[in-house]
C-alpha cells in the first residue's frame, strides 16, 4: 500500500518504519526541514532500540522516504497517518493546532479513495469533526479512521510489530477490512484487532494512559504511607501482585511517572471530563500526586543537608523519563535538577542517551559525566532518577571511593537496602525505611 505519515516524531517514525519494513511503500513527511534532512542522510533524530538498522534497510530498499513535501506525499498515498504532537495546553486540555494545520494542508491533495488514519491522541470527538473539516474543504465524504498507539517508548518497534491489540474506530466496515489487511503481518499470534466507533476508540487511548499512570500514582502514594508506618513496600507488592484480580504490572514505587503521554493525557481526560460536566475527582489526584512525588527526592537531600546545598555537589544518574530513550519530556529528572539548582548544589549528571537532550536546555549549568562513575568524583551524593540497567550492579566499592560521602537517594529502588547497609552506604529509597551503615 502507498501510505504517508504526517509528522515525523516517535509516533509517526517507528509508524512508517515498521509499515515499511512489512512491504508497504512509505513517505514520511515533517515541517521540520533539519530533522528531515538529518533523516535523508541516515541519521536517526530519536534513539529507540533497532529503530536505526530498521530504517536504514527500508531506505536502501527504497520503501522508505522522508520529506517536507506534503502534497507529492498525500496525493499518492491510499492511506495518509496523522502523527502530530498534541500538547497540553494551559487549561490541560489537547492543544489540537498543529493536527488542524495538517488537516486543511492535506485536504486539497487528497485522493478520493483514501483513507485518513488519527494515530496522534485526540480528544473524544476529533474524528467526526476531523470528517466534517474535511467535507468542508473537499466536498466530499471522505473515510476517517481513529487507530490510536499504544507502543512504549524504549520497546516502540516490538509494541508496534507485536502489538498486544490493535484498535481502529471506523464507520463502515471496507475501511476496518482496509486496515485490517495493513495490520495483519503484525497479528500473526492471533492477538485481537478490535473494531469499534472512532468515539470510542479515541476514549480508550485516554483511559489506557489513564489507568496506567493511576496505578502508579496509586503505589507512590501506598509507598509514601509504607515509609511513615515501617511497613515494607516490595513486601506489600509481593502481597498483593499475587492475587490474580491485581498483578504486579506498572505497580512499582517510585520518583513519578514523566514522558510526553502519561501527563497530558491523564490531564486532556480531566479536561473532557469538567468539559462534559464531570467533575474528574480520580484523574485530579493522580495528576497532583505525580506532581508532588516528582519533588520527593529533591526534598529528601535538602532535608539531609538541612536545607543547604552550597558547596555541595549531587550526582544524578537517569535524566530520561525512562530507561531505554533519551526523551526527557516531563521527565523527574528535571524536576530534581531545577530543586538542586535552586538550593546552589553543583550537579553532576550522567544518562547514557539523554545527555544531549539535557545540555540543550541546562548549557553549563550542569556537569556532565560520560561514564557513571565520572559523575560520582567528589560527589556529596548520588540521586538515581532512570532506572537504567547498567545502574542495576554497579561496583559499590568504587562509588565508595569516588563518592565523598557514601550517600544513595534511589528513586527506583533498585538496590537491596539490608545488602547497602552491609556495603557501608547511607541509602534512601521510596517506600521502605531508610539505613545507614552501622
Ligand atoms: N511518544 C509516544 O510514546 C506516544 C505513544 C502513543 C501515542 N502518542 C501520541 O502520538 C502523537 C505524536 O507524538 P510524538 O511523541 O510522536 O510527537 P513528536 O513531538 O515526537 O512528533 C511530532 C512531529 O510532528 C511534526 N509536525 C508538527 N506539525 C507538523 C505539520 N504541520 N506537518 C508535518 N509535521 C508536523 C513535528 O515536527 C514532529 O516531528 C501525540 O498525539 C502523542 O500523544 C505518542
């Protein structure tokens, strides 16, 4: 199939990548002339395991292109993907500008028998007004389907190949059989392609993000409780994650949950909600108790320094808001940042993708570390934010040595606190009491 994918970001890239790579005929276009023109020459402007290789074997086999040119894309194509951002705006709701620019650019290109595909997440109702523009500028009914992503940064091309479920919200069945064939390489384990109303659809991106992000909020909040009482949070997961009715997924404690989907779109669902006359009194609080956990860390090292970093330096590993990609949006790493910073600590950062990221928005405010360890040298602590792999096992004797003082604030629980007793360290982590060597 001939497809145009209309934003070039995550969404939009692993999308026409992976559409690509199963035989499809793809142009990728963006408003973005440098990213564009760094992708022509092979370079891969986001990192995501196996993306590169991905994208390098689909342009030599000429299935994949990249352009700024809109209208040779859109006007050969049977399906045009939408793949723009949508931020959040002030009130929290979906800023939707840049999806209406794509909308009215691509409406004079476009062919009468395509198909026009919302993969960016937009609010409920989108789809029939997306249709209605259309009609607008057109004349004509033209076929407009929901098929909201799921995929997780960090594990994007194996999500979209191996997709737990697809979901596409039409309104006559041919356009649902159209994608059911698109999809159909990437179902091959007999997981579900659900067909639905783009209304609904469009809901069930809000509410997975919403879900997911409440359990979180929800742990962090048990966690906070666990601290105060001396009960022991891993304990209470492995108490309750065995009961079949509750699991152990996404509910691990920790420094809050960042990226550029979880917090808007739990706030874009609140908005929907007071829009429709519903107060969101769930999505409200796991909104604000991500917010506060994100300051838990640079609380807890000013309260240990007694409210003065001067002359201190804190060491952070992790500034990606997750392991496994350098995107920092909304990440907690950035919130403790500015808290250190403001207090007039030195800070000395290490990620392993993220770095550039950072420096692009901090300069030399910061000290940046190409090793872990390099970021430790005359450290007075170390706070852990992302919880990168290669900070699971980590020599503790040197981060003894390099460190000034052995002082660990983890905000991802990834050590054992009875073992880092034992190895020497002050070590705080969320959820269970803090120890300090004996
Ligand atoms: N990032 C994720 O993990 C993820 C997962 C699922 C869904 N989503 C949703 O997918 C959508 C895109 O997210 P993203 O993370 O890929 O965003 P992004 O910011 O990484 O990419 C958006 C791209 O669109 C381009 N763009 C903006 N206006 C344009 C225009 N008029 N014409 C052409 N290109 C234009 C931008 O230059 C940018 O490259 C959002 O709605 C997001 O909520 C994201």
């Amino acid at each position: 199939m001939k497809i145009a994918v209309i934003g070039t970001g995550y969404v939009g890239l692993v999308t026409g990548t992976c559409l690509a790579d199963s035989g499809n005929n793809v142009i990728c276009v963006d408003i973005d002339r440098a990213k564009v023109e760094r992708l022509n020459r092979g370079e891969i402007i986001i990192y995501e395991p196996g993306l590169n290789e991905l994208v390098e074997r689909n342009m030599s086999a000429g299935r994949l292109q990249f352009t700024t040119d809109l209208q040779a894309a859109v006007q050969k194509a049977k399906l045009v993907f939408l793949a723009v951002g949508t931020p959040p705006t002030d009130d929290g709701s979906a800023d939707l500008s840049s999806l209406w620019k794509v909308v009215d650019s691509v409406a004079p290109f476009l062919p009468a028998d395509a198909v026009v595909i919302t993969k960016s997440t937009v609010p409920v109702g989108t789809n029939a007004a997306i249709t209605a523009r259309l009609k607008e500028r057109t004349g004509r009914n033209c076929d407009v389907a929901s098929n909201p992503e799921f995929l997780k940064e960090g594990a994007a091309i194996e999500d979209f190949t191996k997709p737990d479920r697809v979901v596409v919200g039409v309104r006559r069945q041919e356009v649902a059989d159209v994608l059911h064939t698109l999809y159909m390489p990437f179902l091959r384990t007999e997981n579900p392609f659900l067909v639905m109303s783009p209304e609904s659809a469009e809901m069930t991106k809000y509410v997975a993000n919403a879900l997911l992000s409440t359990k979180i909020s929800f742990i962090n909040e048990v966690a906070n409780l666990c601290e105060r009482m001396e009960a022991d949070i891993d304990d209470v997961r492995r108490g309750i994650g065995h009961d079949s009715r509750i699991g152990f997924a996404f509910l691990f404690p920790g420094a809050g949950y960042g990226g550029s989907c979880f917090p808007k779109d739990v706030r874009a669902l609140s908005a929907m909600a007071r829009k429709h006359g519903i107060e969101p009194q769930i999505l409200d609080a796991v909104h604000e108790v991500n917010e506060r956990q994100k300051t838990l860390l640079g609380k807890r090292i000013a309260a240990y320094f007694k409210g003065d970093l001067k002359g201190r330096t804190i060491a952070i590993w992790g500034l990606a808001f997750k392991p496994k990609t350098d995107d920092i949006r909304e990440a907690p790493a950035l919130v403790l940042i500015d808290h250190l910073l403001e207090l007039g600590a030195t800070v000395q950062v290490h990620d392993p993708e993220a770095m550039d990221n950072v420096r692009a928005s901090y300069g030399d405010r910061l000290k940046y570390a190409e090793q872990p360890m390099d970021a430790l040298q005359n450290a007075d602590a170390l706070a852990i934010v992302t919880e990168w792999g290669e900070f699971r096992q980590p020599d503790f004797d040197q981060m003894k040595q390099l460190l000034k003082s052995p002082v660990i604030f983890d905000g991802r629980n990834l050590y054992n606190p009875v073992q880092m007793k034992a190895a020497g360290f002050t070590y705080h982590c969320v959820g269970k009491k803090a120890v300090r060597p004996t």
